[in-house]
C-alpha cells in the first residue's frame, strides 16, 4: 500500500511558470483595464470657466501597458493603468494646499 506524503511541496519552477504565463498577463490586462475604465469614469474635472485645461486629466488615461516580465525581480505577468496628463500625479496626490483626489488608487480598490 502507498503512504500519502502530507504537505504540499511547490515546484519553485513551475510557480515561475505560471506567474510569467500568458494567461496570467491576460488575468493582469482584464485588471487594468478594469481600474482605467473605473478611474476615467470617477476622474475629476475642472470648471472650464475656471480651468483652461478642465477635462484633460478625464481624457489622458493611457492605453493599458502589459509585461511577462514584471514586478521588482521582473518574474511575474504585470500590466499597468497609468495617466499622462502633466497634472495627473497633482491629481492623484494632492499639494501641501490640495488634498489629492487618489482616482488611480481608488479605481484599484473598487474595481472588482
């Protein structure tokens, strides 16, 4: 009779694999696309009457960017939703005298 091993023993390797597959770039791109689609419908825009660039943040989400070889040690499947307006990270952080809207960060959180 055959005796049952208890535990699970990973293949480093094979963990390797799967983070690096194309579907799980696929999984990160269905993600991203997600937080963008979500942090455009939130992003705040300005007053035109007051704002000469009101709406551009709105209108500067970038097209999703995606990678197998991400994250710090470049290992795994990443893909990125980002912004280009020259104002995005004002937007996103704030000032010393703005709070920041967190529009990226709260599309992250609430994209499900």
């Amino acid at each position: 009779m055959a005796q049952i091993k208890e535990g699970f023993n990973a293949s480093y390797a094979g963990v390797g694999d799967m983070l690096r597959s194309e579907w799980m770039e696929a999984a990160m791109v269905t993600r991203a696309e997600k937080i963008t689609a979500h942090a455009q419908a939130n992003a705040p825009v300005g007053d035109p009457a007051t704002d000469p660039h009101s709406g551009r943040y709105k209108e500067s989400f970038a097209p999703v960017e995606s990678t197998r070889r991400g994250g710090i040690r470049k290992d795994r499947a990443e893909a990125t939703a980002s912004n280009t307006a020259p104002e995005a990270l004002i937007v996103e952080k704030g000032t010393s005298r703005q709070e920041g809207h967190h529009t990226l960060m709260r599309a992250a959180a609430e994209a499900q």
